[in-house]
C-alpha cells in the first residue's frame, strides 16, 4: 500500500465517521422529540417499542463509529510510517468519543423516565 493510498482511505474513513455520528444525533434528537411532544401520553408497549428500537439503532451506530474511528487510525499510522513521520493518532481520543456518546445516548432515557414519572 502506497502513502497516497492509506491517506486517501483515512480520508474516506473519516468522512464515513462523521456521516455516522450525524445518524447518531439524528436518533439522539428524534428521541428526545418524541419523548417531549408524547412522552407522557404513551402508553406501556408504545414506550416498550420505540425505546427497544431507540436503543437498538444508537447502539448500532456507536458500534460502527467506533469501528471506522479505529480502523481510520490504523490507517493514519500506516501512512505515517510510508512518509517517515511520526504518529500523532491515538485510542484514548477514541475512548473518550465513545464514552461521550454513550453519554449522549443515555441522557434521552433519562429524559423519557422523567417526563413519564
């Protein structure tokens, strides 16, 4: 694999990574909505439904992010050893991404539990 290759396909990764946490707040926000406007009036296996599947596409979504973050660093260190420069890419940035967006994803849970009790 060429230098040019391994920065075209971080690039690529990147740009996949970012497409994914936009679905991330997408979902984040369309819950958040939902449990605003009808949070209160719906009844227990309306709840059960669109939480289970809340629940089930956020956590599909952080998993993929999570994925592409890592590769794309793989990556990164691949095309940094091809120029002979050092690598600056590191996990720990990725582990603080995913402990903020399981943050993020549990903060609208909690919301949709107050507004019902």
């Amino acid at each position: 694999m060429t230098e040019v290759e391994a920065v075209t396909l971080t690039q690529i990764l990147i740009a996949n990574a970012s497409s994914g946490y936009a679905v991330f707040l997408t979902l984040v926000s369309g819950y958040l909505l939902v449990a605003h406007l009808a949070g209160s009036t719906l009844t227990r296996p309306q709840l059960t439904i669109i939480t289970t599947l809340y629940a089930m596409a956020v956590g599909y979504t952080i998993f993929v992010w999570f994925g592409i973050t890592l590769t794309s660093i793989h990556y990164q260190g691949i095309a940094a050893e091809l120029r002979g420069t050092l690598n600056f890419s590191d996990e720990r940035g990725v582990i603080f991404g995913l402990a903020l967006m399981v943050a993020i994803a549990l903060a609208p849970l909690k919301y949709m539990w107050d507004v019902r009790h």
